[in-house]
C-alpha cells in the first residue's frame, strides 16, 4: 500500500516537471515495495503512516519518519522523508495532523530535531513548512531516475 500511494502521489505532485521515464524509475526504486519494505523491517529507527478515508480505508496520503542521510543531519535527528496527500485533500488540516503525528513520533524516539527535504519550487510547501516551525538550514541534489533537481532542507527543533 505504501508504495501504491508513493508512486500515485509521487505522479500527481511531479507528473507535470518530470518526464515518464524518469517516473517510472523513481516508483520502481525509491517507491518500490523493496524500499518499503527495506524501511518497515527497521522498527527502532522508522514510521509509516497512510492517512485513509474512513468507509473504504483507501489510501489518500502518508508519511515516512526514518534516520536522515542528509549531509545536514546530526546525531540525534531523524527525517521525515516522505510526505506526501492528493491534492484533493489539500487543506483539510490532513498535513498539519500527519506533521504532528510525525513529530511526537520523533520526540517519543528521544530525537532532537526533524528534518526534511523539499523541491525548492514547491513554493506552497515550503510556506507550510515554515508555518509548522521548519527553518531553512541548506540544500541538497535529488535524482529522480535521471533527472536532477534541487531541494532545500529544513529542520524544526523538537
């Protein structure tokens, strides 16, 4: 399920910047069952939560909290990797419970600050990040199959 919604809302959000090529090879790797199954056999260092409707439990968004590989990431961090909702969902308050469901998640985990990394012309999720205490704190490279494109990392004390 979680590479399901991984791969769908991966599309929905970038189908229009990213070539299908590129596409298919990010929903095989980095949303693959592999990956996710790789992430949920790590029980001390990471979460996944699908936010489902409540009739059918079908899938509208989820998000990943596991150990940061950002060159920014210290100690005691952890990143919220994914976090991802259709955007027919948007603006229900759906991001900000899934943000604090994730940070008392990494409080729980005797973490210190969460990190995240965000396409830097996502504009609209940069401004719910900072709203949510995110500060900028760099950026980094990210490949999408082939294609490279560049994210800002933001982080929030816990």
């Amino acid at each position: 399920m979680l590479s399901l919604i991984g791969g769908a809302t991966f599309l929905e959000t970038f189908g229009d910047s990213i070539d299908a090529a590129n596409l298919l090879a990010h929903a095989q790797g980095p949303h693959g069952v592999a990956y996710y199954n790789t992430l949920l056999a790590d029980t001390a260092n990471t979460r996944c939560w699908l936010a489902e409707l409540p009739v059918t439990a079908a899938p509208i968004g989820y998000q990943v909290l596991t150990t940061s590989d950002l060159t920014q990431a210290l100690p005691d961090d952890i990143e919220l990797k994914r976090i991802y909702i259709f955007s027919r969902y948007h603006g229900g308050g759906l991001a900000h419970r899934l943000v604090d469901i994730a940070i008392d998640a990494a409080r729980s985990m005797g973490k210190r600050r969460l990190l995240l990394g965000v396409y830097s012309e996502n504009h609209r999720a940069i401004a719910f990040y900072r709203k949510a205490g995110f500060e900028m704190i760099g950026e980094r490279e990210f490949v999408v199959g082939q294609q490279l494109f560049y994210d800002k990392v933001m982080a929030r004390t816990l």
